[in-house]
C-alpha cells in the first residue's frame, strides 16, 4: 500500500488533472501488494520547475514529463528510525498534455503510464540498456493492460 501525498504546484486547471482517485489507483496497482506499506509524494508542476529540476539533477535544460527521485536515507539515520519513504515524483503538466496531444494519446491513459513509469524508477526499474528498457517497458504495458489502456510503445514499434 502507498500513502499518497499529493502537492499541486501548478496553474493549470483542475480538470485537466486527474482525480486523487484515479493517482491512487495508478499506483496502488505499479507497487507490489506484498511490499511494506510506504510513502511516495507526487508534485505536480509547471514547465519552468520541471526545467530546474531536470537542469540541476540530470543535466538537461529543458523541462520534461516526469522525474523521479528515490528516498535516500541520510547516513547518520538510527537504526531504530523508522521511515517509509519510497521517494518523490515530479510531473509536468503542461509536458503530459502536450505528449498526448502529440501522440494521439487519451490524456488519462498518458497519466497512468508517466505515474507507473515514475513509480518503477522509485523501485529500481530503469531503462539505461536495451535489456533493462525491454522488461521496464514489458512491465508498464502489463500494468497498464490492467487498466484497459493500450500499448504506449506500440506506435514506436510499428
């Protein structure tokens, strides 16, 4: 199970977001139920602070859909602490709607994929190799068959 703490740090509209329903569920379903309860925040943003965010910790002056930062326990944590914290993820709105428009996508289907694709960075899925890309992508096109929400990647292969 994931608590949810949701911040919305942007101008867009509140029906171009999804529900809090909806992100729950995205993730609930992305987490494996036999994991220890945990904590994800989920910031969503406008182009110019996914820009920052992607400049000072990737490297790329630009903004982009969704970044995806794992908790990372400061050293001098006691042992005894206890702390359920999966990590942040950052999601660009104005970046989600245009990519759907871009690609044909219904814009729900595109949020579910980004929340899922966010949530398996967090638990150490990534996509630096052709192999890892492979499963990664395998494992969000499962997910997300789930959801009734077609391949994301099918265009790309076609």
């Amino acid at each position: 199970m994931i608590e949810l703490d949701l911040q919305i740090a942007t101008q867009a509209a509140d029906e171009v977001l999804p529900s809090l329903t909806d992100l729950q569920s995205w993730l609930d379903l992305a987490y494996p139920a036999d994991q220890p309860a945990t904590e994800v925040t989920l910031r969503l943003v406008d182009e110019e602070e996914s820009q920052a965010l992607n400049a000072a910790y990737r490297g790329k002056d630009s903004p982009t859909n969704v970044l995806s930062f794992p908790f990372e326990a400061p050293i001098d944590l006691p042992p005894e602490a206890e702390l359920s914290l999966l990590g942040d993820l950052v999601i660009c709105v104005p970046k989600v709607l245009e990519e759907a428009q871009q690609q044909g996508k219904a814009p729900l289907h595109h949020w579910a994929h980004l929340v899922i694709h966010g949530l398996l960075h967090l638990q150490g899925w990534d996509h630096e190799t052709e192999a890892e890309a492979e499963a990664m992508e395998s494992h969000e096109v499962q997910l997300l068959a789930q959801l009734g929400i077609p391949d994301p990647y099918q265009a790309a292969k076609d």
